[in-house]
C-alpha cells in the first residue's frame, strides 16, 4: 500500500472514529460542519479529500466536545 493510500485510509477512519465519539450521524455531522450528508459520507470512504476548513470545524467540534466533558466530569 503506498503512502498516499494510509493517508487517505487514516482520514477516512479519523472523521468516522471524530463522528461517532461525539455520538452525531452523518446528517448531524454534516449540519454541524455546513456540508451535505453525502459530503461527510465520500470523506468518510475517501472518495473526497478533505480540505483545510472542514478539517479546522471537525476539530473544533472535537475540543468543544471534549471541553464539554472535562466540565461535566468536574460538576
């Protein structure tokens, strides 16, 4: 497998692994992010690239996620 194939393949399980740690659908993701169902559906197989603002919103999504946590598990 060649260099560009584990990257694509690391993306591809990272949005999917982001997407269901925060507990959302793809349609929940997609609203969140301001794409499309089938836009989150093609990153998640690779059949999209990901570009630089969707991958700053995902993992802004996440820090607010996991924030969110730390303050709850503090209360």
């Amino acid at each position: 497998m060649n260099i560009r194939m584990r990257i694509t393949m690391r993306i591809m399980t990272n949005i999917r692994s982001v997407r269901e740690r925060l507990g959302l659908s793809q349609v929940d993701l997609a609203a969140k992010l301001g794409l499309h169902q089938s836009t989150v559906s093609r990153l998640e197989k690779g059949a999209l690239p990901l570009d630089e603002r969707t991958a700053l919103a995902l993992e802004a999504l996440e820090r607010r996620a996991a924030a969110g946590a730390a303050e709850r598990a503090e209360a």
